[in-house]
C-alpha cells in the first residue's frame, strides 16, 4: 500500500538540510518529490565528507525517496521545464536566499501563473523582509540571534553556547513539513493553493518558547534577567561512565532518596517541596552527583529503575545503535544503496498502519531521472536530446 501522500506531487528546488529534511519527510510518507539541481555538481551536501562510492551520507540522509532531475535554472530551458513540471504538481519548494528565486522568474508569482492552485512554501534564513533578510546565513548565526546560545549556557550572564547539532536547519525542516501538509489539507478541501512563508528565526524562536521563553511570557515593563535552571547538566558521573537522572514530582523525589539511600534529605529544608526543590536545583543536583559517583551505572540504574525513578544510560551514538530500546521500537534498519551500498538510517519517526509506505529508495545520482521526467512532461526525444546539450555545455 501506498503511503499517506500518495499521489502528491512535490517539487523540490531546495538544498543542504533545512528544505530538503522537509521534502524527505513528504517523500517518505508518500508524496513524489522530484528535486531540481544544478547539473554540476548538484546539491552541495553531494560534495562533503563521508563518503561510499561517490554518495555522502548526508546527503542521503536528506534526500531519499527522491528523484533527480538535473537542470541549470540560469538557461530558459531550465526555467521552461521547472514550470512545465509546476503544472503538473501539488507543490513547490524552495530554499534560495530572498529575490533570487524571483529573479530567475520562478517566484510564487511566476509559478501561479501556471498552476494557480499550487502550494508555494519558501523557506529563508532570517525571513523575507528586515535588515537581515538578504544576508548570507548558516545554523550557528541563527542560534546566536534567536537567543538559542544563551538559553544552552544556562544563564544570560553565561558565555553562550551552541547546541552541537544544527537545531534550526533541522527544526526549520519538521516545521516546513508540517506547514505544507497544512496547506495541501486546505488545497483538498478549497481547490486553493495558497503561499506558505517561514524562516530558520521563525521557526526556532517559536521552538523556544514554549519551555524557554517564560520571564519573557509576561508583559511588563522589565524583563528579567533570564537565570539558569541549573548549572548542573542533569548528567551524572558513576565509576564507570555516566547515566542520566531527572526528578520533578515529590513522589519521585521521594523514590529518588530510597534509591540512593539518603534519607536525611527528606528532612532538609531546601528540598521540602518542589517550588524549593528548584529553587535550590545547584545544591540538590550537587548533592545527588555526590552519591552517584559511588557506584557504577549498572548498580545505580538498577536501583532506579527498581524505585521507578526516571533514568536512562548515555550513550555514544555507536552503542545506540544496538541498544535493546532502540531495537524494539526498529528505529534504524538498515537498506541497500544500488551505489553506495549497505546504508543504515533512522526510519520516518512516525508510522502510518493504515496507509504504510511500501518501498524504500535511495538518494538518486544527480540527474538520473531527467529522462524520464521530460518524457512524462511530453517532451519529444528531439527536445530532450538538444536540452541535454544545453544543459552539459554551459
């Protein structure tokens, strides 16, 4: 059986992770995404580092369930053969720096004229208008802005910090995806398209605010300095590794002191209750680390899981791999790459029972489906032979 998105047609102008995470996440439910790329070279995460046989892993993290179709958008071929696929689709996406998609006359505008009831979603760094609107971006630059790096050091007076993993592209994708299933909802039921705009800033500032953003919730006339929930990580040190520990409810506090055997703690002043609990997080958290060093993970793990306290292992992302949890829920399979061969990937994160997804495929070499792109889009095998010669001499 098919997918949920089945029969969506989606074209994908964009590249790197923020857009192409998105189309990935359609295409795995379903949805034909043909992505547009430059002949030479193609997508610039083609180009980075690990590698088999001439595929990088991320970009094949990105882009499977894809097709590739190969044309530069600088030549009015090009730009012919994007709209002539538009007409044809649900759906266009892309991620190019504001104006320049207009300027190559593939703007909302341009592509409304021929399909008007396409789904439109732009995705920008900073957003489409403003001071920052055309300057270049990358994900550090966001996490500064959006305050993401101070909300990571803990405190506003903290050196900032950033997440070691790209948190806007990758969030800026979910929220893309999301955001054109909505419209294409609305498309079904109205008969409209409509144009959908979201920026990297947008999508993490609003990403924040709901656990992040509370001395700011409020509206008065000073804002607080924003403290630190805690300096303390809520990871902790055993004799032979680390395990993490997170308490919040007084029965799990009160399961907590069981566990470590500490029971003076229920007594103490500064831990009473959870609004001092938090108040006093340094000296509780300072505390429960000083008893977890005694022991190792297995011996501590055992006795909180045994109190029903909440906790877990850290692991390196080698040992999660083939943590027994992780096996249950099948999260990593692993499938053949005609070229790069065996390739392990996390599968989609959610799992459609009634409408499963048949068929696993791949990232596409660059171009490999142009052919047969053009031959559905009726192009006759003169047109497709002089295009390609276009194409591979300028």
């Amino acid at each position: 059986m098919p997918g949920p998105l089945h029969g969506i047609r989606i074209v994908d102008l964009t590249t790197v992770v923020s857009g192409p995470l998105a189309t990935m996440m359609l295409a795995d439910q379903g949805a034909e995404v043909i992505k547009i790329e430059n002949p030479k070279g193609g997508d610039f995460t083609r180009q980075v580092s690990n590698r088999s046989n001439g595929f990088s892993a991320s970009f094949l993290n990105n882009n499977r369930n894809k097709k590739s179709v190969a044309v530069d958008l600088k030549t009015p071929e090009g730009v012919e053969l994007v709209k002539r696929l538009v007409a044809t689709a649900d759906a266009v996406v892309q991620n190019f720096r504001p104006g320049a998609v207009e300027r190559l006359g593939l703007g909302y505008e341009d592509l409304k004229k021929v399909n008007p009831a396409i789904v439109y979603c732009s995705i920008s760094g900073f957003g489409a208008r403003g001071p920052y609107a055309e300057r270049p971006v990358y994900d550090p630059l966001i996490q500064a802005l959006s305050g993401l790096t101070t909300v990571q050091a803990g405190s506003d007076g903290e050196r900032p910090r950033l997440v070691r993993t790209i948190v806007p592209d990758k969030v800026t994708g979910l929220t893309a995806a999301q955001a054109i299933t909505s419209a294409l909802l609305a498309k079904e039921r109205t008969g409209e398209g409509q144009y959908v705009e979201l920026s990297m800033l947008d999508s993490v500032i609003a990403f924040l605010w709901h656990s992040d953003m509370g001395s700011q919730t409020f509206v008065k006339e000073d804002i607080p300095q924003s403290k630190a929930q805690s300096f303390i990580d809520l990871i902790y040190e055993t004799t032979d590794g680390y395990i993490s520990v997170a308490v919040q409810t007084d029965k799990q506090w009160r399961a907590l002191i069981r566990a470590l055997g500490t029971p003076e703690w229920l007594d103490d002043p500064r831990f009473r209750t959870a609004a001092l609990r938090q108040t006093n997080i340094d000296d509780r958290l300072a505390l429960t680390q000083s008893v977890l060093k005694t022991g190792s993970s297995a011996h501590w793990l055992a006795r909180l899981e045994a109190e029903d306290v909440p906790c877990a292992p850290v692991l390196t992302r080698s040992e999660m791999i083939g943590h027994p949890q992780v096996a249950a829920n099948e999260i990593v399979e692993v499938t053949d790459h005609p070229v790069a061969g065996p390739v392990r990937q996390a599968r989609p994160a959610a799992r459609f029972f009634g409408t499963p997804l048949d068929a696993r495929e791949g990232g596409s070499a660059l171009g490999a489906d142009t052919y047969a792109i053009m031959r559905d889009l009726k192009y006759t095998e003169e047109e497709i032979s002089a295009f390609t010669t276009v194409s591979t001499s300028r």
